[in-house]
C-alpha cells in the first residue's frame, strides 16, 4: 500500500511540475514573441525620435 501511495505521489509531483514548465514557456515564448512586435513596443527607441509624437502643440503646451 505505501509503493502504491508513494507512486501516486510522484506520478502527481511530475504532472505538477510538468504543468508548470509548460506554463512557464508559454508565458516566455508569448513575452518574447510581443516584445519584438512593434505594434506592442511600449518602450520603443523610435518614439522619441517621431516628430508627431514629440511636437508640442498649442494645446500641449497649454496643457503644460
């Protein structure tokens, strides 16, 4: 009875851990995958460098 609860038991932590490398990759292979689409670049170098999104208007320099 106790090798029989003890493989149920490792059976389980495998299937655990199994579930939780898959999550893992998952989230790595999607953070990477919308990191480099540009659609999704928060941070992206080329923002400073647009002129429509770093001219100041008359009502961004009102709202200054």
């Amino acid at each position: 009875m106790t090798l029989l609860l003890s493989s149920y038991f490792l059976f389980f932590m495998y299937a655990f851990h199994a579930a939780i490398s898959i999550r893992y990759w998952f989230a790595t292979a999607i953070a990477i995958r919308y990191r480099s689409c540009p659609a999704f670049s928060i941070a992206s170098s080329d923002i400073d460098s647009d002129p429509e999104r770093t001219t100041i208007t008359g009502y961004g320099l009102a709202a200054l």
